[in-house]
C-alpha cells in the first residue's frame, strides 16, 4: 500500500467472516452487492477468514484492484463482533492496531482538543 496511517483514505471492515478461496473478482462483488459500497473511490475493504488468522485488502488504484493480504503463522486476530451493520468503519491507527494485533473495540485515543487560545 502506498499510504501512511494518517492519510488512509476510507477503511471498512467487513464484519462477516470470508471464504479466502475468493479471489478480487469475488471480493469485488461482495462489497458492491450485500456490503453496498462504491469500490471505485480511495477506499480500503478488510476482510477476515473464519479462523481469523488472515486478513485481505482490496483496494482500487487508478486503473486496477490490488489485493493485499496478511497471514498470521501463530494466533489470530482481534476481529470484532457483527452488529447490525455488516460493515464497520475504521480509521488508519485503528486498521494499524488491528494488523498489529491489538483488540480495536477496546482502543480508544483520547479525544482530540481543537483550542484557539490559552486566555
């Protein structure tokens, strides 16, 4: 991928677990027909096997899907619960914790203070 964490564009977390079998073609699909998601913008889709041991990102740039994918060799990842929603939104430090092993639900940074003067 070519972003920084804080200038991902968009990220989604697709909370249903994926068969990996699926290829782009397939990802593709699932994000514009249940998910109901534009892929052709600056936006990122995660999604997680069952066993939760991998993760794939499929992602639009400029003229192609590319497919990035992490595969754990022990563990697995923190993947939260499926809610209402069949997508959850994330923002960059939170794609990164969850890469990095970190329970997302429970992450929280404090919340940032826009100040104009110190009077």
């Amino acid at each position: 991928m070519r972003w920084t964490a804080g200038e991902l564009p968009a990220v989604y977390l697709c909370l249903s677990p994926v068969d990996f079998r699926k290829g782009m073609r397939t990802l593709a699909v699932l994000v514009e027909s249940p998910l109901q998601q534009d892929l052709f913008t600056e936006t990122l889709f995660v999604f997680c096997n069952r066993p939760r041991t991998s993760i794939k990102i499929l992602y639009w740039q400029r003229n192609g899907f590319c497919l990035w994918q992490k595969r754990l060799e022990k563990g697995h990842f923190f993947w939260p619960k499926q809610e209402a929603e069949a997508v959850m939104t994330l923002t960059g430090q939170q794609l990164e914790w969850l890469l990095e092993g970190y329970d997302i639900t429970r992450l929280k940074p404090h919340e940032t203070l826009h100040y104009h003067s110190v009077l």
